[in-house]
C-alpha cells in the first residue's frame, strides 16, 4: 500500500473541527438564512456531513 505523507503546511487529517462558538454560528445561519448545507460547508471548511449532523442534533435557536 503507497503512503503519501502530508506535506508541511497540510495536516494528515482533512477534518477541521469546529469550536462551540463555530457550531452555534453555523446553527444559527442554517435556521435564519437560505443557505444550503454545502454552502455552509465550504464557508466553515468542513464536510457537508459535518453540517448535516450539526444542524439534525442542534435544536433551533430562540
């Protein structure tokens, strides 16, 4: 099996996980704008899974 190593500036892992504050913002866009979850993914820089599960555990914000 080939191994690629990461380079430098590249981690080994694609995920970028989100803080709490991050997770709320993207929460609150999701249910205030008209925003797909793939738009939200490219902006927060994570899968469109991420934002998927995000936005079916998160309740709606008040």
């Amino acid at each position: 099996m080939l191994r690629v190593r990461p380079s430098a500036n590249q981690s080994s892992s694609h995920r970028h996980a989100l803080d709490a504050e991050s997770e709320r913002q993207l929460v609150r866009i999701w249910w205030t704008t008209p925003c797909s979850l793939r738009q939200l993914a490219r902006e927060f820089r994570v899968s469109h899974m991420t934002v998927y599960r995000l936005v079916q555990t998160a309740a709606r914000p008040q």
